[in-house]
C-alpha cells in the first residue's frame, strides 16, 4: 500500500530523483535521541551509525546481510 502512494506521487519525476528502497522506523528522530539539532536538521553522521543495518539491508539485494562490527 505505502508503496504504490510513493509510486504514484513520483510518477513524474525523472528516475534518478525517485526513491528506490525505504524503510519505515519505529520511531520519528528527535533531539533528545540526538538525531536532529535544535533546528530540525537531521545529524546524518549519527543516524548513519545508528541505523547501519538498516540502511545497509535496504541495498543488499540478496537479503544475506552479515552486521560489521561497530568501531
């Protein structure tokens, strides 16, 4: 369902500006969890850390993601 409403709200977009994958969190960022900065702006350096194998799912075609240990 939420894929079809993203297919149709993109349908005139070029294909490199649409969206390929996604994935839905249980939660919105927040400040308090240190994801945004006090003008809403997403801290990409700790969402990327945070939700590395989500995001790293999201491209392996293959589903056999193997987790890499966090330094």
């Amino acid at each position: 369902m939420l894929e079809a409403r993203v297919a149709e709200l993109q349908q005139n977009l070029a294909k490199f500006e649409q969206v390929k994958k996604f994935k839905l969190l249980p939660k919105a960022f927040s400040m308090e969890k240190g994801e945004l900065t006090p003008t809403q702006k997403l801290r990409r350096k700790v969402i990327n850390e945070r939700y590395q194998d989500e995001i790293e799912d999201m491209y392996d075609e293959g589903g056999n993601h193997k987790a890499k240990p966090k330094h």
